[in-house]
C-alpha cells in the first residue's frame, strides 16, 4: 500500500506540478500586475464569498462519496445517478444564496456580473469535484491525477492568449479572465462525466426518496465540518474588505501574499485526495493506518517546514519581485501565512483525512466550530490593528492549533500512539534548519538572495535525508 501512495502521489504532484505553478504565478499574478490591486481585490473578495456558501452546493457529498465508493466501488452505480440529481438541485440553491449574500452584504451592483459569474463557475467546480471522488474511489488513481488539472490546463491555454496575444492583449479586462474560467471548467465537467459514463454505461434515473434521505443523512456531518474549516479559512478578505477604510486594496495585497500559501496548499491538497480513500480502505478491514501515517506525515513536516523556512528570510524580496509595487508589510504577511500552511498540510491534510476516513465527523466540527469562533474573534480584534498583518497572524495561530486538536484527537480516537523520539526529531529539523536558513544570508552575504534560497534547499534536503523523512522503506511501521 505504501509503494502504490508513494507511486501515485509522486505521479499525482509531477502532473499537478506541471499546470497549476505556472497557472498561479504566470497567469493569475499577471492577472492582478494588470488589473491593479483595487479591482484584483474586490475579484479576490467575491471568490471567497462565493466559496463561503459552496458548502450548500456540496453539502458533504464529496467527502462522504469518496469513502462510500473507495470502500465498497460496486456502489457507484446505484448511487450516481441519485446523487447526481441531488447535486444539481443543490446547485440551485447554492445560486440563490450565494446572490442573496452579495445583496445581504450591500456590495455595488457592477460587481454583480462578477458574482454571478463566479457563482456559475462555483457550480462546476463541484461538479468536477463530484466526479473526482467518483473517479478516485474506484482506484483510478492516474486519472485522478490528470483530471485534477484539466480545467487549469485550459485555462492556461485561453488565458495565455488572452494575456500575451498582440491582437487581444491590449482589450484584456477582468471579466474575459473569469469568462476564460468558465469555459475551461464546463470543458472539465463534460470529460469527468463521460468517464463516470463509461464505467457505470446504463443509469436509472429516478428520484429514490428513501436512497436520497440516507445520503442527505450521512453527508450532513461532512458538509458541517466542511462549513465550519471553510469559516476558519475564508473570511480574512472578507473581514479586511470589510473592516478597513481601503479595504478593497488591502484585500488585494493580502491576496498577493495569500496566493503563494494557495501554491503551497497544491502539495497538501493532493495529499488529502490520495490518502483518504487509501486510509478508508485500510480502516474499513481493520488494517493499522501508523505506517502510511508515518509516511506523509514526516513527508508533509520536512516539506512545509522546508518552503517556510526558505521563503521567511526573503519574504519581502520574494513579494517585490513577484509585485513591483506591493507595500511593506506584504513580506510579514507572507512569512506568516507559510507557517500556517504547516498547520494546515499536516493538520486538514493529513489527520483532517484520516478523520474523515474514520467517519469522526463530528468530532472534528466540534473542533473546528471553536477554532471558527477563534478565527473571526481575533480577526475582528487584530485586523483594524494590524491590517493584513494581522489577519496572518491570526491563520497561523488557528492553524496550529487546528493541528493540535486534530492529533489529540486522532490519538484518542483511534488509538494512536505517539513516538516521541520521531516527535523530538521533528522538533529538531525545524530548529537546524531555521539555525541555517538565518546564518546562511549573514555568512554568504555578498551571494544573491535567491542564491542564498538554494542552498537552504539542499540543506533542507540533506537534514530530511539524515532524520530519515525521505528514506521510507516499504516494510517500516511504527
């Protein structure tokens, strides 16, 4: 099991690795560098508002159908076509909130085209996510791989012509961007659609109340621990759009540092679509989960550490050459963030999916309901005070303690046990390696600072080679 995670996760982030960096930093930075920060912002802000309410559009039923059909695949023809029903009436309703928010928080009406396009492509973004569950839990772990990049793969394509092509370049606005989104994702959505078609080939259509209450039974607990971590994650530009006097622009400075942790979360987010089908599997016939545990989680550490501690002494250089003109505090904004993208890779990503694989959904909202509250508490206390910076401080603060909660809680849940001589390793490699990546700019002073960043690179893989993170045979177990 762990030779065929390793297989399809290194296949898994090669293709990702491909599209999605270059979509972030090619297309979407240049995206912002174009429109300004104002305009690029207030896009930013109803991205989030629009995600807020995606729960009422998923409610669950990801997460619940890729345990389902990972557990028992012979499933998916029995509840495709009830699910799929559903899902589309959901969208329904996910429309009507989602526009009933943006008139509930008084935003101007010219932003109501961006809104509702943005709420169209919400819908096919669950749509593909729909399918995706499908197609991972039946095992197809290399189409997984290649339909998790698709709709991105297009839109580079359209995108790119809209942004570099002479004839179109000078008339690119914001909304032929998000026009170019749409389209990719309706692409997506016909090809995932036809892949569950050919597996399932003959369909019943009909409405089975009895069928769909059992669903809407069981996928509630998802969709509230869903709501509740899209809650701790997703206000931040909300709150500062809100808050702030120029809350607009400093929506959108957040954005720019807030897109490199969103680059990051790549690699995490992958992690979690892998390992929790594979962990349901594993935990449905009793098998131990402690090695494939061991393995991504000492994967995720020396990884996120590695980018955190790289990116922390450049921050602010990183920020200006990705952006010209961002302000001065957008480097502290970034240095914070990655540390919340520690908390959250090892925390959602790894025990979030093995949680959810146990079916201890309720558990982990009553978690995340206190660190929701947390959240938007200190938000509301450190925003006006701090600005962007603020908010950052307060991601990286939940996070962490998000990732505390979820180990205590899969220790008690599951019975885990905690190796502390591999915790104190842990421990360890972050404090080397922050040593290093500090020494390093005042030891080599006259090399460039992405020069610098390199050799921190190397070091970290060397320390992740020496506490033996990245040198997993397939027989180890804890």
């Amino acid at each position: 099991m762990n030779r065929t995670f390793s297989l399809n996760l290194f296949f898994l982030i090669a293709v990702n690795l491909l599209i999605k960096p270059f979509f972030i930093f090619g297309i979407d930075r240049t995206v912002q560098n174009r429109v300004g920060a104002e305009a690029y912002g207030m896009y930013a802000v109803l991205t989030d508002l629009a995600f807020l309410s995606m729960i009422v559009n998923d409610f669950g039923i990801q997460s619940f159908n890729n345990r389902l059909i990972a557990q028992s695949p012979k499933l998916l023809h029995k509840y495709f076509p009830i699910i799929f029903i559903l899902k589309l009436g959901l969208c329904g309703l996910y429309a009507v909130i989602t526009i009933a928010l943006f008139f509930a928080f008084n935003y101007e009406t010219k932003y109501f085209k961006i809104i509702a396009l943005l709420t169209l492509n919400g819908i096919l973004s669950s749509l593909i996510l729909y399918f995706r569950s499908c197609i991972a839990g039946l095992g197809w772990y290399r189409t997984d791989s290649w339909f998790s990049v698709l709709d991105k793969f297009c839109l580079v394509l359209l995108a790119s012509a809209l942004l570099w092509l002479p004839f179109l370049a000078p008339h690119f606005e914001l909304n032929a961007f998000i026009y170019a989104q749409t389209l990719s994702l309706t692409l997506a959505v016909i090809i995932g659609y036809q892949c569950i078609v050919q597996e399932i080939k003959i369909f019943n259509y009909k409405f089975n109340t009895k069928i769909l209450w059992v669903i809407l039974r069981h996928s509630y607990p998802y969709a509230l621990t869903v709501l509740l971590m899209t809650l701790a994650t997703k206000t931040d530009k909300l709150l500062i759009e809100r808050l702030l006097p120029d809350g607009k622009a400093q929506a959108g400075m957040y954005a720019s540092a807030y897109r490199l942790y969103e680059a990051a979360n790549i690699i995490g987010f992958l992690f979690a679509g892998l390992l929790l089908p594979m962990f349901a599997k594993r935990l449905k016939a009793k098998e131990s989960v402690n090695d494939l545990l061991k393995l991504s989680s000492d994967w995720i550490w020396a990884g996120s550490i590695a980018g955190a501690m790289t990116i922390l002494p450049f921050r602010q250089e990183i920020m200006t050459l990705l952006y010209p003109n961002c302000s001065a505090s957008a480097g502290d904004i970034l240095g914070f963030l990655m540390f919340a993208f520690v908390g959250t890779a090892l925390g959602s990503y790894i025990y979030g999916a093995l949680l959810t694989a146990g079916g201890f959904l309720m558990e982990l909202s009553r978690t995340f309901l206190i660190i929701c509250i947390l959240n938007i508490v200190l938000n509301l206390i450190l925003i006006p005070m701090y600005q962007g910076v603020g908010a950052a401080i307060v991601a990286c603060a939940t996070q962490m303690g998000a990732l505390i909660a979820q180990i205590l809680l899969a220790k008690k849940l599951l019975k885990l046990s905690i190796d502390y001589k591999h915790f104190v390793k842990y421990i360890l490699y972050a404090i080397l390696l922050c040593i290093f990546a500090f020494k390093i700019p005042i030891v080599l002073p006259d090399l460039d600072w992405w020069w610098q960043a390199g050799i921190i690179v190397i070091i970290a893989i060397l320390l992740s080679i020496l506490f033996g993170f990245l040198t997993h045979s397939s027989h180890r177990r804890t």
